[in-house]
C-alpha cells in the first residue's frame, strides 16, 4: 500500500516539475515551436512505447500459432502439455470420476438433442402398413424425398460404382490423420478400453474373427472419413453434408442377437453404405408404436444403400454362417427441410 502511494507521489512530482520546466520556457519567450522542440524526444519514445505493444499485440498471437503448427511443438512441448493433463486428470478422479465421459462426443450435454426426443411425437400412421423395404437401381431426388424420406419410409438404393474393400482399407491405412484419430463409442471383441484407429486396423489385419463398429467423432476425422465413404449419387439437393460417420466391420463372427447403434437423434437422414459382405439390419419403430407397426428386417449386400430417418432405431448383426468380411459405413446427414 505504502509503495502504491509512493509511486503516485513520484509521478505527482515528475507532474509538477514538468509544468514548472513549461512554464518557465514560457516566461523566457520560449515559441510554441521551440518548445516542441525540447519535449519531442520525450514525445518520441512515448510513440516508440506504444508502437512496440501494438506490434507484440499483432506479433504474439502469430508467435503462439506458429509455434503450435511446429514440429517442435508436437515433438516436445505437446508431450509436457499431456503429461501434466493426465496427471491433473487422475489427481480429479478420486473427487469426480470423468471415465464415463471418454466415449462421449462432447463434455457439455446436448440439451437440443433431449428436446428433440422429448417432444418427438410418431405418427404411427407412416409405418402401420409398412412390411418390406423396396429396392431401386436409381430414384430422383424428388422421388426419394417424396414418397420416401418424407414421409418416414426407408428405402434401398444399388450403385455398383463404389470401389472395393481392398481399395477403402488402403485408403485408410494411407491417412495419417484417420489412422491418430481416437473413434468414439467403440464396440469390438478385440480390444479391452479405447483405441486410436491404427491400433483398430492393425488388429482387424490379426484376427480371425472379429467384430468392430465405432463413430469418428473427431471433427478432422469425420471430414477424412466422409470422403472416402460411400454415398449414393441419387441424393436430394436439400440434404447437408454429413455430420457423423460410423464403421462397421465383422469377420467370421457370430452375434447371438442383433446390436444395437445409438445414432444422433438431431440428424434426421441415416445411410448406410455397404461396402463388402452382407449384414443384416433390423429397424424398429418407436415404442409408442410398436403395437401398430411391424419391426423391418433386410439383408444389405455389397454396393447397396440403406436410407431411413431418425423415425426408426437401429440394429445389425451378420448373416448367419457368413465367414467373409463384412464392411459399412454408416453416414448421418440433416436435411434442410
């Protein structure tokens, strides 16, 4: 307290001295000019001063980008970065315990997506007479929409242009960026806990028999991944690009009964995308229709596309006796309808 006062005293006094040092030029018939002349060294490192900050205010944020853009940031500093958050992390947990929040999207509760659900009311009428799911070489765009995602109703597309199993796992395995990402909502046999997506692939090269889905839930991973997942050429204008993408992978494995994937409830359009293999897919209607309305059930086989809305749940398993790979990829889009 005593050196903040101290200080104002100083600058009261260097205040006064200046004023005198003024007005003594003043009665000597110092000229405006003249006296300009005598203060504008002082003037002029005042100018410097507030030169170098705005500088170091442009400057700065530009140093901290490029620093983190570095190789040596990812080589050294992002390594203490993490040590020090794993250990903050685990002197939390006996406080609060955060594992259940490794598989989750985000930190922060999706209040949107409860309100959807909670003031979602099915018209059980769109699905009472609905017993088989149709499938088509080609639809328009109008038609899909129309007689199809308007009114609740899925629908399977064939598009034989679609590449191979061979050339999407190479596509995979040659992104750096998908193969450092860390899937969420992992369900696998082959590993205990969390992976990132080279781990995944390594293991799926191993295994005889497996079965893996998860969700890219890495904002970058999820652009990687939409572009080289499969996607029909028949698609409404109207439809958004994707907003979350899965992978489905089963070998020689059996499932006693059928799994079930959690997908978003705020986007409306589902499709699945089978790129080798066969599975097999069950849509359920919601609860307060199920005694009007019968579960569908299909076989999708390679280089076939399954579109529904976020009116059905959904559930997989492989087809029976089926050793060979089988392999989707599930895309959710928002339509802008």
């Amino acid at each position: 307290m005593k050196r903040g006062v101290q200080k104002r005293c100083n600058f009261e006094r260097f205040e006064d001295d200046i004023n005198i040092f003024y007005e003594d030029l003043k009665n000597h018939n110092f000229s405006n000019e003249q006296i300009a002349k005598v203060f504008n060294p002082m003037l002029l490192e005042n100018e410097k001063w507030t030169m170098f900050k705005c500088i170091m205010f442009i400057a700065f944020p530009i140093i901290i980008y490029s620093l983190i853009q570095s190789d040596y940031f990812y080589d050294n500093i992002s390594w203490y970065l993490l040590a020090i958050s794993r250990v903050l992390l685990i002197k939390i947990h006996p406080i609060y315990d955060w594992t259940h929040l490794k598989d989750q999207q985000c930190l922060l509760p999706k209040w949107w997506e409860r309100k959807i659900e909670n003031n979602f009311t099915p018209n059980c009428n769109l699905c009472e007479n609905l017993k088989d799911i149709y499938v088509y070489d080609r639809l328009s765009p109008r038609e899909l929409t129309e007689f199809y995602l308007d009114i609740q109703k899925p629908v399977i597309l064939t598009d034989d242009t679609w590449s191979n199993l061979d050339e999407f796992f190479n596509d995979i395995i040659q992104d750096d960026f998908l193969l450092s990402s860390m899937p969420c909502s992992l369900q696998t046999n082959m590993i205990d806990g969390s992976s990132n997506l080279e781990q995944i692939m390594k293991k799926i090269l191993e295994f005889e028999s497996l079965f893996v889905y998860f969700q890219n839930c890495e904002y970058e991973s999820m652009k990687h991944f939409r572009k080289i997942s499969p996607k029909p050429k028949y698609l409404p204008p109207s439809i958004s690009p994707v907003q979350y993408n899965w992978l489905l992978w089963v070998r020689n494995y059996t499932f006693p009964k059928y799994k079930t994937i959690n997908l978003a409830n705020s986007e409306n359009i589902k499709i699945i995308g089978e790129i080798s293999g066969r599975l097999s897919f069950r849509l359920t209607p919601p609860v307060l229709c199920k005694e009007l309305c019968s579960e569908l059930e299909i076989t999708l086989n390679a280089n076939q596309f399954l579109i529904f809305t976020n009116f059905w749940k959904l559930h997989f398993k492989n087809v029976d006796n089926d050793t060979q790979d089988s392999v989707a990829a599930i895309s959710e889009v928002h339509s802008l309808l």
